[in-house]
C-alpha cells in the first residue's frame, strides 16, 4: 500500500482520526454527556499510529528526521504533543486532555496539509546534515510538542478558572479537571520542556562551533531566548511569585510566539523540491 | 437518610392497579413520601428489631413463594412473588396487623401494582426516578441491601433474583444514558462540587467552619463524605464551636483568631448569624498575601452575607454566597427534571422486555 499511498497520503488519514476524535467529543459535550475514554484514546493511538508511519515513510525519503520545511516541523511538533497526551493523560487522569488534543493534532495537521507552499521545498539537510545537529533539532521540536500541550492544559485552566470565577457551569465547564491539578501538570509540563529545550542548545552549540557554515544565528539565539523565558517562568511559579492564572496566559502567548517564529529555523540556503516517499526509488 | 429542602415532591407513579385487586404472579405493594406525609411513614417504618419478625412473618404466608421488602425513611415496599391473588392480599392484612395500623387507612395511602408495572415501578425506584431527590444514588444502594438481606434469608427465588439483578443492571443503564443523575442538588453538595473543582481531592484540604449552627454541621458532614479531612470549627461562642467540632471530629478555633489564621485554609464556610460581616477585605487581602499563589475559596451561607462583597475581587479568591449555589443547585435540579420523560421511556422498553421474558419463562 505504500506504493498507492505518499507519506502526505498516510498524514492526511491521521489528520481525519483526529478530527473524528474532536467531532466525536464534540457531540458528545454538545449532548451534555461524557465522552467515552476508551473510544477517544482508541481513535486518537490509531490517527497516532499513521501519523508515525507517514513520517516514517518521509524520513527515510528525506535520509533523516523529518523537519525540514515548515509543513514538517508543524507535524512533527503535533506528533510530540500526541505522544506526550498518551503518557500525560492516563498518568495525571486529566479528563478532557484528549478533547484539547484532539482539537490541537486535527487543527496544526489540516493547516499544515492545505497549505502547499510550505511543502513546496525541502531543504537537503536542514541544520547541516550531522548527526549532533539533528539530534539538536528534533529535541528542541519534541520540547515544542511539550509546550503545546502545556498550552493546552493552559487553556483548560483558564476555562475552568473563568467558569468558577464568573460561576458558568454547565456543558464544557463540567467536564474540566480540577484547577489545582492542572496547575501541578502545568508546572511539570513546564519543568520537561524546558529541560528539553535546554538540553537541546548545548547539543546544537557542539555542532555550531564545528560547523562555520552553519546559520545558528537566527536559530540558535531564538531557541535560546524562549527557552530563557520558558525557565525564568518554571522558577518564577515555583517560588510562588507567579500565579498559576499568569503562568497558563503566558505559556500560550508564548507558545504563539515560538511555533510562529519557527520559519526562523529554516534558513539554510540550498532548498530542494519535496521528493514523497512514494516516489522514492 | 438524605432530604433536600429544594426539591420538589414527585407525581405519583403512573399506571398502578387502580382498583387495588390483588392478582397473582410478581406484585408489589407499599406505601412512600409520594402518597403518605411523613407522620404515616414514620409510623409505617420497620425499624431493624422489627425487620426479622416480620419477615419470619411473610415466610409462615401460604403461597407467598419469593418476597423482598425495601425499607427506608421514605418508602415501605413488599416486592414478592406469589401463587395465588390470596397470598399477595394476605400481606397487607399482615402488614397493618404487624404495625398495628389501621387498615383502612393504609388502602388510602398505599401503592400497588402487579406484573410489568410492578417491575417499571421497581426499575423508576432503583434509578432514583421515584426519590424524593431525584436521580440520588443511595436508593440504589439500598434496594442493593433489601435484596442481599431476603437472599440472606433464602426468600427469593428465580424470579426476583431476575428481576432484581435486572433492575440493578438498567438503573445503571439508565444514569450511565441519561443526566438524570448529573450535577448535584442540595446547597452543600454543590459547595462541595465546587471545592473539588479548584482543589480536586479534598484528603489536603483544609476546611474552616466559621458557625456552629446546623447549616455549618451539613456542610461539614458533605465535606466529610467526599473525604475531606482537615477541619475546624470557629463560632462566635467557644463553646457550640468545641461542641459541634467534637461531634465532627475536628478542631476548634477561638473566633477572635479567625482573622489572623485565615491564611492557613484553603475553604471557609461562612455561616454565623453575625448582623455585619465577619471577613472583610482587609482579612482576604492579608490572607492572601501569605498565601501567595494558593487559591481560597469563600463559601458564605450567611444572611445578612459573613463574606464582604469586595473580596470577590481578590485574585484567586473564589467567593460563593447561598443564592449562588441555589441557582445552580436549582439549575441542576431542573436539567434533571427535564431528563425524567426520557428516563422513564428507556425504564418502559426495559420493563415490557423483562416481563416478556418472566412471562414466557413462568
């Protein structure tokens, strides 16, 4: 089926899964019901599953991991933020994770699909081709998947935040975890992405100094600044000066601002037109 | 035994034998808070010394061949299985006798109902559509009980053991298919819903009671039913905090030092009968300070209101006064309310489907 199907094909299939999993929460809360568990992590590991298989397919197209233009950044930082759902959700019980996720997955899959320009090239290569340098960039797009899920949960506290404060019960709201529990995994979430992200600048940093060529300047800085501010947020929250209310605003405006600067991470001057997987020899 | 003062008495259950003839096979017969007033219940309630000599009763009944009796502060139920229309009748004459109440009285409150009705009246009381709080869940506990207490006693047989492992599988059904259950009804089981959305499980919690009088009791023992630990008493007199913290199993504090340990709870349940408020904004504010980022959460039964309007304000302070949890409290009550048609019919396929299969079986 591989010879049928491109990479693109198989992405798209995982994009469906996931927003049938959205529809059918969807339903389900309109209706005022519970959504059934199961079915979502059912529907959500299948969509998971081709997902890792159309970027299987495009990795071994592109000799490497798949993040090379924007279309393959965007889905490789939906499929960190899904895999982090199957270890965060039935660890934490958050109920409604797989709701957000699914809305999150579905949302940056269609986007990056529908827009061919951002498909429209590859670069051979992206951060140089090495090992380290690679190894560089999908820890710091995998950290990026943690912080979209801390968006998430972000957004589910303010949700839950609003409906007590401004007492609207009632259809969503009734659904949400409790604010103290979202607060914990926010502050976890927070503590594994920075980590991440920060483990990833050294590993960047070792190839930078050994590759002139390199154009970390954009990159590397950027990374660097919002894994800064990433950090000063963990501690400001951990020494209770910042409230769990300010931390879910700024972890969204800052995940905004990461995932729309990420174009900047693409700067390497040798662009080649997108080969799929199935034409491939 | 659970009452709630918001909700509304239901109905009568529909589609009863209304000529009270008695006919043989499944029947029920009994008397609940729909049709008698609480001075003829009480009077009707078998208490448990009571219960083993009126079951040894039924047992000696000729014909009588399976029987479950359901007694709780609002119902007095006999469900059986009997041979003969004589046997079923036997059982009220029995029953009055056992209870010295008068016969004639009891026909005028009783319910009856025989085969499918009788099995739709079962599956509306296990599911808490016939409860007094509608949709509750303890009735089913305790419909759980009487059957387990008659099949202790040997005195069911095939067909309750049917009909009551059934009633027990639908009812689930039933709140698993509907909201008939969903949100909660009484003024402190939503104060306690509302707690554990800010704070999740409340075993850290630490509650502070300010008021010993009967709503604060309430509360506490909501609070303590979902598992809440941590609690203390404060009320204006020392010794009616030290009092009802002692029958609570909690601890007291002196009411001047409210003010100065607020800090150091996470809910505050307000109910004093004080003419002004007893927290002001200057109080939430300081507690909040030490507190630094750790929510609070005011909950004020008062009236005149024990909490001062401006603490609303307070970032990551969460203010509830009694008309706001009796809006949602009669939100939920109606949400309920509006899933009872649909219930009922779900009930109505499940009953005409059992009693084919008891019917066909017999």
């Amino acid at each position: 089926m591989t010879e049928i199907l491109t990479d693109r094909s198989w992405l798209w299939i995982a994009a469906a899964l996931y927003s049938g999993g959205f529809l059918f929460a969807t339903v389900s809360l309109i209706r005022s019901k519970r959504h059934s568990n199961s079915f979502m992590f059912f529907i959500m590991a299948a969509g998971f599953l081709v997902q890792t298989f159309g970027l299987y397919l495009r990795g071994r197209a592109a000799g490497g991991c798949p993040i090379g233009n924007t279309f393959e950044i965007l889905q490789f930082t939906t499929w960190s933020a899904t895999a982090l759902y199957f270890i965060v959700g039935p660890v934490f019980r958050l109920s409604l994770l797989g709701y957000f996720t699914a809305v999150f997955s579905a949302a940056t899959s269609i986007t990056s699909l529908v827009v061919p320009s951002w498909d429209a090239v590859r670069r051979a290569g992206q951060f140089g081709g090495g090992a380290w340098i690679e190894f560089h960039a999908a820890l710091a797009l995998f950290s990026y998947g943690v912080f979209g899920l801390l968006a998430l949960t972000s957004v589910m506290y303010l949700l839950q935040w609003f409906s007590i404060k401004r007492q609207q019960m009632g259809g969503l709201f009734s659904f949400l975890p409790p604010m103290r529990a979202l607060d914990q995994i926010n502050i976890r979430l927070l503590a594994t992405g920075s980590a991440l992200l920060g483990a990833s600048i050294p590993v960047g940093l070792v190839h930078w100094m050994g590759n002139a060529g390199y154009n970390a300047n954009s990159s590397m800085f950027f990374l660097a600044a919002i894994w800064l501010v990433y950090t000063v947020l963990l501690i400001l929250r951990l020494t209770n000066i910042l409230l769990a209310r300010r931390l879910a605003w700024a972890s969204i405006i800052l995940f905004a601002v990461a995932i729309f600067s990420l174009g900047t991470v693409s700067s390497h001057p040798a662009p080649r037109p997108v080969a799929t997987a199935a034409q491939q020899p | 035994m659970s009452h709630d003062p918001t909700t509304t008495e239901r109905p009568p259950v529909r589609e009863m034998d209304a000529d009270g003839s008695h006919d043989a096979g499944f029947f029920f017969i009994g008397a609940n808070h729909h049709t008698a007033p609480l001075e003829l219940r009480e009077k009707l309630a078998l208490t448990e010394k009571k219960i083993p000599a009126f079951q040894a009763r039924l047992a000696a009944i000729s014909g009588l061949r399976e029987v479950v009796v359901l007694n709780t502060c609002n119902r007095v139920e006999i469900y059986g299985f009997a041979e003969t229309p004589a046997a079923a009748a036997r059982i009220e004459e029995d029953f009055c006798a056992f209870q010295d109440f008068p016969e004639h009285v009891f026909r005028d409150i009783r319910q009856h109902a025989t085969g499918r009705n009788a099995i739709q009246h079962l599956l509306e009381v296990a599911s808490g559509l016939n409860s007094q709080m509608l949709g509750e869940t303890e009735i089913l506990g305790q419909v759980k009980d009487a059957y387990a207490d008659a099949q202790a006693r040997r005195t069911t047989g095939p067909v309750l053991n049917r009909i009551f492992q059934k009633a027990f599988q639908y009812a689930k059904h039933v709140r698993t298919n509907t909201a008939i259950t969903a949100g909660q009804v009484s003024i402190a089981s939503v104060a306690v819903d509302l707690a554990q959305k800010i704070f999740g499980g409340l075993d850290r919690s630490r509650i502070l009671l300010v008021g010993a009088g009967e709503i604060s009791k309430k509360t506490a023992k909501a609070f303590q039913s979902r598992g809440a630990g941590a609690l203390t008493v404060s009320s204006r007199t020392l010794e009616r905090a030290m009092a009802l913290a002692r029958d609570l199993g909690a601890t007291a504090l002196p009411f001047e030092h409210v003010a100065a340990h607020l800090s150091d709870y996470d809910i505050v349940v307000c109910s004093t009968a004080a003419p002004g408020a007893v927290i002001t904004r200057a109080d939430a504010d300081a507690a909040m300070r030490k507190r630094r980022s750790q929510p609070l959460f005011f909950i004020d039964l008062a009236l005149p209101r024990d909490v001062e309007p401006s603490v609303a304000g307070i970032e990551n302070v969460f203010i509830y006064n009694l008309d706001d949890l009796a809006r949602i409290a009669e939100k939920n009550r109606a949400a309920r309310e509006g899933e009872v048609a649909r219930a009922r019919e779900i009930l109505r396929e499940k009953s005409a489907l059992l009693w084919t299969q008891i019917s066909a079986n017999a």
